[in-house]
C-alpha cells in the first residue's frame, strides 16, 4: 500500500511529528503531520493534499531549530 509506504518514511525522516492520511470527502486524500510534543515551538499542524508541500514545510522547520 502506496499510502502506509509514505506514511512509514514521513516517520523515520521525520521523528518529531505523527502522520496520517485522512480521506476528506470527494476532495480526495490529505496529509496531516502533528508535532508529537504541541508545547514546542515552531511548526505544530500541517494539512495539505500535496506531499511535496508537506515534505517542504517539514524540512524548513528542521532548518530553523538548528538555527536556534
């Protein structure tokens, strides 16, 4: 399954979120990453239908807690 594939990567590379994908009527699927700690600060939810935009979100997010 496409879908459980993706979900497991987003998991490894991306350690601090949780990840599902949820069927959102005929809008099709959405991907949703919650931060696992919310008190943290910087980037808590994203939803979005596109991967690659969550991908990006993602890894700028990485980019400015190393710049801490």
């Amino acid at each position: 399954m496409v879908v459980a594939a993706e979900l497991d990567r987003l998991t490894v590379a991306y350690p601090a979120f949780r990840f599902r994908s949820q069927l959102i009527g005929r809008h099709g699927v959405r991907w949703v990453a919650e931060r696992k700690n919310g008190l943290h600060p910087g980037l808590h939810t994203a939803i979005t239908a596109d991967l690659v935009e969550l991908r990006a979100a993602l890894a700028s997010e990485e980019g400015s807690d190393q710049a801490r």
